[in-house]
C-alpha cells in the first residue's frame, strides 16, 4: 500500500488540484480510467462537439446569406475531414497533457479505473492508496434511459457519436436538451435527416419559455422536433432503427425510423464507479456526491468538484471549484463556492446564453421589472437581418439588481459575459450602465435591453 498526502481521482478540472498540490511539495497521486485523460470537456464534450459545431454554424450561415441579398451554393460537404479534424486536435491534447504529467515533480499518474475499498483507502490496477485528503473529480457518463429493447440497439451517445466516419442519412436524437439540440444542429448542417423527441412540453427546459419556444421554431425550420413524445421502444427493423412514442398529452402512438439513433437525455455521475460508499461518503438520490458550500462531503478530508457533486455541469464552473477546494485545502483559507451567477451556453441554431434566475424563479422571492429587447431593434441586428432573436432581463425592483439575463441570438455566448461580469461584482444594473458600448455593435444589445424594463 502506498501512502499519499493528497490522492486526485480525474484529470479533468481535477488536474488543476493535482497540479497544486504537486507544486506545493505534497506527495500526490492522480488517478484517471483513461485511455483519454483530460476529462469530459477535453475529450467528448465542449471541446470536440463545438470544433464539429463551428463548421455547422458555417454552413447554414452560407444558407442564410440570401436574407442579405446574397445567393451561395455548398459544393460539397467533407464529412470524413471534419471529423478526422476534430480527433486529431483531441489526440494532439493528449500528447501535451500526458507530456506535462510525466515532467511533474511529487506526482504519481495511476492510469485505471479506481474505487474505493475502505476507509480513506482507494484500489487502482491491483494496488492500494491510502489518502489523506481526496479529491473526487471523476466526471459522468451518459444516462442511458430504460427504454425497452435500447439493449439490443446500437445507439449512438455524445461520445459514440464522435468516432463516426460516415455520415448518417438520417439520425433520431431521443432527448431535446443541450446535447440533443446542439447534435441535432450539426448533422441537420451536414445534410442528416434529423428527427428530436422530447418526452417534455417544450425544448432545453432550463431556459426561459420564450427561448425554448422560439429554439423549437427555429429548429424545426431544418429537421423534424417533436415535444411530448416518450420514447417507449427501440427497435432494428429493415427500415432502420425504430422509435416508438406515446404522446404525453393524448396518448397517440408514433413511429419514427432512421439510420442512426441517439440518447441525449443527461448525464449520470460516475461516483457508483468509485464505491464511494465503502468510505462513507453520501450521495443523492441520484447518485451525485453531497457537498456543502465548501464542496466539502460528509467525511473530513473528502471533497467532490464537477459532475460528480451536479451542482452546475458546466466544464468552466468545474474549473472554478477545483481552484476553490485547491485554496482552501492548500493555503487556508475558507472560501465559499457562489453559483449565482455561473453562465451557460447553448450551440445550437440560434445560439443561446443565460446567467442567474428564469423569470419564474425570481417571482418566487421578489417583485420583478422585466426588460426585452429585439436583435432588430438595434443597429448592428437590423443590419444583420436578425428578426427573432432577443434579450431578456430580470431585475429586481426594489434594489435593481439583476437577477437573470437571457439571450437567443448571434454570439450569445460572448454577450452574456458583460452581464456575467457585473453580476458578479454586484449584480447592479449601473456597473452596465456606466460603460460607453461601440455603436452601432451587438453589444449595445445588452444596454438597450436593460432601458426596456417594465413591470409585468
């Protein structure tokens, strides 16, 4: 049995805690499953899929330009090279990580699937480590739905998906959340038949009903999204695969077949993997590790970051709570995680960004202004022809501090960082209004939104 002052279970967000604790003279020891180390954002999730994405923004934006008076043609469509891309940037970071791994100082690399045996005890390729304080940074996996007959299926996940090398012809996507509609977004710009059922009433049901309704228009212009449908059944027929539904609402029957079938439905905690039970640590009833405001489980010495406590599946929040556990275990000090105002994104067609409460969320604790503003109805969005995307704000009346902002629309992802920033150094709308914005930039979106408030 070996001893560690600090043992790292995932290198994903995870390496940041190994990295410190090797740099601060601790003996340290990090263990991943492989053989892809790096973790889910790096290998099958952010990274991969929005190198993939970017060309399927590409093309369709080729198909839009006519709105501006200009006719384009797609010759043709590579399919085989835009994925060999993709792998080779993904092997090219394994190059790199495993590089830096072996010229760390103070730190043992266990390339295997861990889990734990006893008290503070871990077991990985037959040998034992004894931690003092553990670092559970393990990610998730796909959460494969119990659909009967999925057994016999070869169906396709959000990592599966990224080791084909033909082009399917048609593709059902079982879920309509994040990855559903980003996937669905890139095989329709492929030229994939693409058909999404989502057993919900509506698209991405942590978004704001106005974006999950315009999403679901906007998608529905170049594949088949059907909401309400419970897939049921899975099956292999001489047309393919075949889903089976029930309408949630009526309780009709629907058959859908194509090439290639996918589950999109979430992701699932890897912490059955590592037994943590055999420590003590508890879980939900979901499977994800309990932490406090510290990140810390209920076992002194034990901390969970990422997708294995779910609190915010997010790569750059990871980050962040990594940096958190890494300074309060290393140095002292007691910092505690803040999750209001952490920002997600959405690729898909139209994009879409939010931070901070849903309009319904804040009506629970507070009387709200509600401010809303059309691409359109500024320069820069007019002179792109963006009739339907818009900005949403939540304000709170008596402090007017923001509470949420919500956009749907072109470069989503880079205008919610100005409302993410002042957010976070106050939440107040005069951070906002006190910069002077480019005119005419997409950016002015952001200001206009905020002069629309109302009460609603």
């Amino acid at each position: 049995m070996k001893n560690y002052e600090v043992i790292v279970i995932g290198s994903g967000a995870g390496a940041i805690i190994s990295d410190e604790a090797a740099a601060q003279g601790l003996k340290t020891a990090l263990i991943d499953k492989g053989p892809l180390i790096g973790g889910t954002c790096l290998n099958w999730g952010c990274i991969p899929s929005k190198m993939l994405i970017y060309t399927a923004d590409r093309i369709v934006e080729i198909d839009e330009a006519k709105k501006l008076g200009v006719e384009a043609e797609i010759r043709s469509i590579d399919f085989h090279s835009i994925m060999k891309r993709m792998r080779n940037s993904r092997q090219e970071d394994q190059v790199h990580i495993r590089e830096g791994i072996k010229q760390s100082k103070n730190l043992d690399f266990y390339e295997g699937e861990g889990y734990f045996v006893g008290d503070y005890l871990l077991e990985v390729n037959g040998e034992k480590l004894k931690g003092e304080r553990i670092f559970i940074a393990s990610g998730s996996r796909p959460f494969i739905p119990p659909i009967k007959g999925s057994e016999n299926v070869d169906y396709l996940t959000n990592e599966s998906v990224l080791e084909l090398n033909e082009k399917p012809d048609s593709l059902v996507i079982i879920g309509g959340g994040y990855i559903a509609v980003e996937f669905g977004h890139f095989f329709a710009a492929m030229g994939t038949e693409v058909t999404i059922l989502e057993m919900a009433d509506r698209l991405v049901l942590s978004e704001e009903l106005e974006i999950s309704n315009l999403l679901k228009g906007e998608l529905s212009k170049r594949m088949v999204v059907h909401t309400n449908a419970l897939a049921e059944e899975v099956k292999e027929t001489e047309r393919g695969v075949v889903a089976i539904t029930k309408d949630t609402k009526t309780g009709k029957r629907g058959e859908f077949a194509a090439e290639k079938i996918m589950t999109a439905v979430g992701r699932r905690s890897n912490a059955d993997i590592l037994r943590v039970e055999n420590t003590g640590v508890e879980t939900d009833n979901k499977g994800f590790v309990k932490v406090n405001e510290y990140l810390e489980t209920n076992r002194k010495g034990i901390f969970a970051i990422g997708d294995a406590n779910g609190q915010q599946m997010f790569r750059h929040m990871a980050n962040r709570e990594a940096e958190i556990v890494a300074q309060n275990s290393f140095y002292g000090t007691k910092i505690k995680v803040d999750y209001s105002a952490v920002p997600h994104a959405v690729y898909s067609h139209p994009q879409v960004a939010s931070v901070g409460m849903t309009e319904p969320q804040a009506r629970e604790g507070s009387s709200v202004l509600i401010g809303r503003m059309k691409y359109f109805n500024i320069a820069k969005g007019e002179a792109m022809m963006e009739k339907e995307g818009f900005a949403k704000v939540i304000v709170e009346k008596e402090t007017n501090r923001i509470l949420g902002f919500h956009i749907i629309g072109p470069y989503a992802p880079e205008l919610i960082q100005e409302v993410v920033n002042a957010m976070t150094s106050g939440g107040g709308m005069e951070e906002l209004g006190q910069g002077i914005h480019i005119h005419p930039s997409l950016s002015e979106l952001v200001q206009y939104t905020l002069s629309s408030l109302e009460e609603s």
